[in-house]
C-alpha cells in the first residue's frame, strides 16, 4: 500500500460541481471529528459565500459585502477551491480508515498467530521435559531450558516468561 502526498487540485472537481458536491450530507461519513467539525466550518463558509454571491445582484447590502470582501482577495474562485480542498479532504479521511482497518485487523491476525506459536512451542518443550527429563542437558539443544533442581515448575505460565531461550546451545 503507497501513501502519496497528491495536491487537491488534482482534478476532484471541475467548475461548479464541487459547491453542489460539498454538502453536509458528503461530509456526515467522516469520522474524524476533528476532520468533521473544520469540514463543517469550510461548508459554512462556503454557503456563505456562495449565498453572498448570489444575493448581490438583488440586495445592496450583499454587494457592498462583496466589495469587501474583494478588497482583501476573498471572490468566488475561494468558495471553489474550498469546496474541491473539502471533497479531497472527505476522499483522504475515508481512505485513512480503510487502511487503519486494514491495519488493525493485521495487527490482530498476527497477534493470534503470534500465540498459537507460542501454545505450540510450549506443548512441544513440555513434551521434551516429560520425554527427556526436566534436567535434561539435552533440552538446551531445542532452546528449552532445564529446570534446576528443586525447581518447580508452575501449572498456568504467565505469559510474558519465556519457554525457550534465546540462545541455543551447539
């Protein structure tokens, strides 16, 4: 799986399609609230502008608003590249949790995995004990360590001992 680093202008959305793509409904599925609540003020913003746009024809006070906002480089192109920023945004957070689901369900796979080996090694060095003896010098060559004497070996192992050591004796 290759994470990019695409721009949105990419091509999301051409001309007037991504201000009618950039609803509250499309951003609803984004998880992330932190993603979702500026995804959220990007569509206030948006419809803001966008109504302001509209309105200035009809109404003054819109158009003196607009001039305004003009004055400091706000127009229309901005309602547009947010809102196709926006659609990019809601593309990127809904792949980002396709892949952590990947992710985890890998995490998990390997840990079972990770514990069946584990079972299975002891079963087979409580199978060398029982065969060899639990002092065996034998035992070390199969990374099982011998017990010494007077050792009693608990029923239940807890799970962070090791069963086999780490280095094999030739």
């Amino acid at each position: 799986m290759k994470i990019t680093q695409d721009s949105p202008e990419d091509g999301r959305a051409a001309g007037g399609t991504a201000l009618a793509a950039f609803t509250p409904e499309s951003i609803r599925p984004v998880r992330d609230f932190t993603a979702r609540k500026t995804l959220e003020q990007a569509h206030a913003f948006v419809a803001g502008l966008t109504r302001i746009l509209e309105d200035a024809g009809t109404d003054e006070a819109d158009r003196a608003l607009l001039d305004d906002l003009g004055s400091v480089g706000i127009t229309g192109a901005d309602a547009e590249q947010l809102a196709t920023d926006a659609l990019a945004l809601i593309e990127r957070m809904a792949d980002r949790d396709r892949k952590a689901e990947v992710f985890h369900a890998a995490v998990k796979e390997a840990g079972q995995s990770e514990r069946a080996m584990y079972e299975r090694l002891a079963a087979l060095a409580r199978v060398l004990r029982l065969k060899l003896g639990a002092r065996a010098p034998a035992l070390t060559r199969f990374g099982v360590p011998a017990e010494a004497e007077g050792e009693q070996r608990p029923r239940a192992k807890p799970l962070g001992k090791a069963i086999f050591s780490a280095a094999i004796a030739k």
